[in-house]
C-alpha cells in the first residue's frame, strides 16, 4: 500500500527566507503526487501536482515541487516567504493501482517569523 | 458556485449518540471522500465513493457508515459516539482518474463528551 511521510512536524523561517518542506513516499511505481496547503480554520486547496513530465512543477503562489525518482521524493519549495504562507502544508499521493484513494502524509506546519 | 458543502458546522456529541454528516457537492463528480483530522496526524482515509451506489473503507472505518445513493450526496454516519471521534471531518470530492485535484469542504468539527 502506497504511504507518505513528511518528517517535520513545523519549520519556523523567517519572512522573505527560502522555504523546503520535505516529503517521501512509498510506492512500486510512480504515483501521482500532490501538495495542499490548509489555511487556519479552513478546508485544502491545490498547490500544484505531478503525475508525468518534466520533474519540476510549477504551483500557484509562487511554490515548485521536484519529483526525485530515485530518493522517492516530491519536496515543496518557493524561493522566498511571505506571512500569508503560514499554514499546514500536506503532501499526498493517488497510486495508479488505486486512482480512487487519495492518502495524505501527517503534514508539516509553517510558521513565519517577521 | 458552491463546491463542497458540509453541514453542520459545529456539534457536541454525548457518548453513545449517533448523527449524521452530511456533504453535498454541485461539480457533478464521480468520486467522494471523507476524512478525519486529528492533530499531527494528518488527514486519515475513512470512506470513499467512486459513484453512485458504490462505497469503499479507507484507513479508518471502524465506527462510521456511508450510503451514496445520489451523485451529490455522500453522508458520514456515526452510530454510537465515542470520544474516540472528536475530531475535524473533511468531505472531498474529484472527478476521479489519479491526476485530478480533489476539492474540500470547510469541515465539521466533532466534539464527543
């Protein structure tokens, strides 16, 4: 069964900094993969996704994400973070095996220091 | 443009209660899901519909029923609380396929005492 793991619980970084969040996964094949982010008090919305291609994916809001065969890898990046950014970031992943279950990693809380 | 909407809200449960949650979708999607939220646990599986009529378990089904007897309604039974199942319950729904994005609603949060 495919699984995700994100190994940091929260990541504090300060405004205008880079950002990674990290997430692995655990699957045969390759899987399609996402990222949502989950404002306070709020439901998740779509950040970007992969499911073939190129490697690198283009979101919304300014985030990217890399897909690294070879570690098993789909980190979240954005090259500089503003305070509206602080949220809770999850990673998941459909398998093809399975295209109708959508399993979310445990997510990774972001907080920004002004 | 509604999306995903749950009702209720809000509720506190006495232990042994059961009630309904429901979700209701307008996007004409095939597949539905339900999940539950628990603090640094991310969000876990419990239910998921791929269409109408046709119901699966997830990671967590234990003490929870679905039906989905219409493409637009997928409710989430609970029939005998447990403080077990206080927690924030999201209801999604997507057009299925893998690489489709799933939609959310704003969440029900569950208080059992």
């Amino acid at each position: 069964a495919q699984s995700v793991t994100q190994p940091d619980i929260h990541i504090t970084v300060s405004e205008g900094a880079s950002l990674e969040l990290r997430c692995n996964y655990s699957y045969g094949a390759t899987p399609y993969l996402f990222w949502y982010v989950q404002s306070p008090g709020q439901g998740l919305q779509l950040l970007l996704k992969y499911f073939s291609g190129d490697t690198l994916v283009q979101g919304i809001k300014g985030f990217e994400a890399e897909f690294k065969r070879s570690q098993s890898s789909f980190n979240l990046r954005k090259p500089s973070v503003h305070w509206s950014d602080a949220a809770e970031y999850f990673c998941a992943v459909v398998a093809y095996s399975s295209a109708s279950k959508i399993i979310f990693g445990s997510g990774t809380r972001l907080s920004i220091r002004p | 443009n509604a999306g995903v909407t749950q009702t209720p809200k809000f509720r506190i449960l006495k232990i042994g209660q059961s009630m309904t949650l429901q979700c209701t979708q307008d996007m004409n999607h095939n597949y539905m899901y339900w999940y539950r939220q628990d603090p640094g646990m991310g969000l876990k599986l419990i239910y998921y519909s791929v269409g109408a009529g046709i119901t699966d378990k997830g990671e967590v089904p234990n003490g929870y029923n679905v039906s989905r007897s219409t493409t637009e309604d997928f409710p989430l039974r609970l029939e005998l609380a447990a403080p077990s199942q206080t927690s924030v319950y999201f209801c999604a729904s997507s057009p299925g396929g893998g690489n489709t994005e799933a939609f959310f609603g704003q969440g029900t949060r569950l208080t059992v005492v």
